[in-house]
C-alpha cells in the first residue's frame, strides 16, 4: 500500500509538470504560427492518440513515461517536413531566430511559472513553520563564540528578513555556497535586539552537503519537557508518568527542554533513569525504564510531548506573495546553478545528482507530512526542470538555446554536420548522467 501511495505521488508531482513544460512549447508555437502535428506525453512508441482542432494535431500518451515532445512541422526531418509549398511559412526553421528562441525557451518558463504560483499561493494561504528561534548553542560552537543565547528569534540573516526555520536555514545554506559571512540579527524575549556574525572563514569550512545549521551549533528552540500523553502498556505508564508532568531533571542532570529529554531515553535503553518531575506544584522522583525498539535499538519511554517547538503562521498579500514567488523560484534556481558548477569542479560530490527513485521516495514522504509541504516539494521539482532543461547540452532545450545564441551572434545558422555530432554528443552525456542518477538512487535505496 505504501508503494501504491508513494507511485501515486510521484505521478501527481511529476505528471502535471511534464505536461505543463510542454504546454509551453506548444501554445507559444502555436501563438508564432508554427504548425504542431503532434503533443505527447511520454516518449517512444504511441499507445493512444486523438486528433484535434484545425490542424489535427495528435494528441498522443506514449509508452515511455520519460518526460514528453511536441513535434512540429520541420523540414530537418522526412517525416515532419511539409507536404506541399503552402505550409513553408508554417514550418519551424523557416521562423525567425528569435521566434525559435521563444518556442524552446517557453518550456522551462512554464516551469519556473508554476513554481512562482504555487509558492504564491502558499504564502496568500499562509503556512505553518517552526520559528526562527535558537536553542541554547553547545559550548565552543560558532554560534555560542559568536554570542547567540538561547532563546532568541533570529529576525533577519545578512540583511535578508526571515519569519520561520526554513527560511533561516535557506539563508546559511546561501552564506556557505558563497562563502560569505554569516550575520545574524536576533531579538530577546524581552524585546532587545543584537547582531551575531559568524566570520567568513569558519562558513569556508562547512559542508554544503550536510547540516550546516547544525555544524554551526544553530538548532530549533524546544519548550520544556511538558508530558501530553502517555500510550498504554509502554515504559512511561508503568513508571507512573502523567498528562502534565514537567520533567526537570534526569539522573540528577537538568533537562533543559523536549529534545534533552528525547535524547536522554534513547541513551538509556533498558537501563533505569532516575526523573524528578513537578507535578501539581510537587516534586516527585519516578524511575523509568525505556525500552529497547526493535528496529533502531534505542530507548523509548513511549509518551507524547506538549508542542515541542514554537510555530509561526508565514503568510503575505496577494502582490507580496507573488514577487516572494519569484524572488524564491528565483534563489533556488540560483542555488542549482552553483550547485551544478560545484559539482563540476569536484567542490561538491556527484552523490548529489538524484534520479526518479529518490524524487518519488520524495513525493511519498511530502504527501504524507501535508498538503502544504507537497505542493512545497512540487514548485521545487518544477524548479529543477526549469533549470536542467535550460543546461546548454544538446537534445536539452538550453542545447538549442545555445544554437541560436550563436546564429544571432553570428548571423548564420549552426552547420547542419556541427548539428548532428552535438546532438549524439548530448544523447550520450544525457544517458551517462540518467544511469549516474539511477545508480545513486540504488545507494540510497540499499
């Protein structure tokens, strides 16, 4: 069942994109006059088609479910190329370049399109985040060295307003691809506010590829740990734990908040731990022993937290929303490019590079947290088509780009022979990088 929901949401994620990407080209084509004999879905063999409209265009699903094409009238090829002289002024390469242009390039403008809606319609709904504010920074961290105190709401990160975690976290993966320094405007419970900026040279060393909030010392607030509900049969119950109980201490040692806590009984497994609770303004002393769980070999004392970190409702106003749309789709795009070019000079690893295992494992996990995070994972996905069809490889929309990038510079058209090798050179790099995508999905999976 859980295959079934997690193929389901690969499809709806990935479906919709496809067919919107080439949405693009075909109503752009269309709106240039250019002749479209065919709009599929899929590639290879056609399994169902239907005719439509003036021109019976073909409306095809064909049996490969690897992206999509819309066919034009071209004369390059025997089969697309027009029948008679009064289609000449319909045909694609009799077109002007910059028409040519606009009909590859409305492809990934679809992408990137959707991505922009989506975000806006988020932030007009209005999501709900963790907050921005810290957790008390470990002891030598850059984050404790930098003076950030626990408790704080960090309002802002090298200039760039940020309302919840995300957007903080979003912020330092920024400051650590360009290497930059990393300041941090907090505000106090209280109301005062300070700066803490973490050097230059410190983000230099982090990892781009791993937590690098975490790297920092810079973690999620938690409240104290305030009992909610305690499940039958389990550890907790039988150690006479309650609804309400605020533990303070374990084995003697305070626990500061929910995570400490968590972390202590995953310590423990099998081993008893001495709690001192408050209970109805009364400090009691209770013994718990967690069990062991069979499947990761730690400790649970199997009760429910109160509401274990301070959430915030992020939300704008239609024209807001859409230009932190744009500026969104925008930075990711961005952070893409770098990552792609870090991964060229060796500055990242090629581990990076996801296929469609990983993506649907993706879609699976974003359905089943909530609709908001699912449509989050969507606009990130369109994003990432946007931005690898526009790779100046050959087959690749960015390829042909790049071809008339060169016929305008140069006033002529790319050598038909120039053409032809490229295309097999795109082919054969395309197909490397699909198996290096499929081979890490395999690593991860296994």
């Amino acid at each position: 069942m859980s295959l079934i929901y997690t193929v389901l949401a690969f499809a709806l994620a990935l479906g919709p994109l496809i067919v919107l990407h080439e949405l693009g080209h075909y109503l752009v084509a269309r709106a240039c006059g250019v002749k479209v004999l065919r709009f599929s879905i899929g590639m290879g063999r056609v399994v169902w088609s239907r005719r439509f409209g003036k021109d019976q265009t073909e409306w095809a699903i064909s049996a490969l479910p690897l992206g999509g094409y819309v066919k034009m009238l071209d004369s390059r090829d025997p089969e697309t190329a027009p029948k008679d002289d009064s289609e000449l002024d319909r045909e694609f390469t009799r077109q002007s370049v910059w028409r040519r242009i606009a009909i590859v390039a409305a492809g990934p403008i679809a992408n990137f399109i959707v991505a922009i809606g989506l975000m806006a319609a988020l932030f007009m709904h209005g999501v709900e985040e963790p907050s921005a504010r810290l957790r008390a920074a470990p002891q030598g961290s850059s984050a404790q060295v930098a003076g950030v105190r626990g408790g704080d709401t960090v309002v802002a990160v090298n200039g760039n307003p940020v309302q919840s975690w995300s957007e903080l976290r979003w912020q330092i993966v920024h400051a650590t691809v360009d290497k930059r320094e990393l300041r941090m405007d907090l505000r106090s419970p209280g109301g005062g506010g300070y700066a803490a900026t973490i050097p230059a040279q410190r983000i230099a060393q982090l990892d781009v590829e791993g937590d690098v909030a975490k790297e920092l010392g810079l973690d999620l607030w938690r409240a104290r740990a305030r009992i909610e509900k305690v499940l039958p049969g389990g550890a907790g119950e039988r150690a006479g734990l309650q609804p309400g109980d605020l533990i303070l201490r374990a084995d003697g040692k305070p626990v500061e908040d929910g995570m400490v806590f968590t972390e202590t009984m995953r310590a423990a497994s099998g081993r008893s731990v001495q709690l001192d609770v408050e209970r109805g303004g009364r400090v009691l002393t209770v013994a718990v022993t967690p069990e062991k769980d069979a499947a990761s070999g730690r400790g649970m004392a199997k009760v429910l937290l109160s509401q274990p970190v301070e959430m915030v409702t992020v939300s704008s106003g239609p024209f807001e929303a859409i230009a932190k749309g744009a500026e969104r789709t925008w930075e990711t795009s961005v952070m893409t490019i770098k990552m792609i070019g870090k991964m060229v000079t060796g500055e990242a690893s090629w581990k990076n590079v996801t296929g469609p295992i990983t993506i649907a494992d993706y879609a699976g996990q974003t359905a089943r947290i909530g609709l908001a995070t699912y449509l989050q994972f969507i606009a990130f996905i369109s994003i990432s088509l946007g931005v690898m069809n526009l790779l100046p490889i050959p087959v690749l929309d960015g390829g042909h780009l790049l071809y008339y990038s060169l016929e305008v510079l140069t006033g002529r058209p790319l050598p038909a022979r120039v053409g032809e090798f490229a295309q097999r050179f795109g082919v054969g790099l395309l197909f490397m990088l699909m198996a290096l995508a499929v081979f890490n999905d395999l690593v991860r999976l296994l």
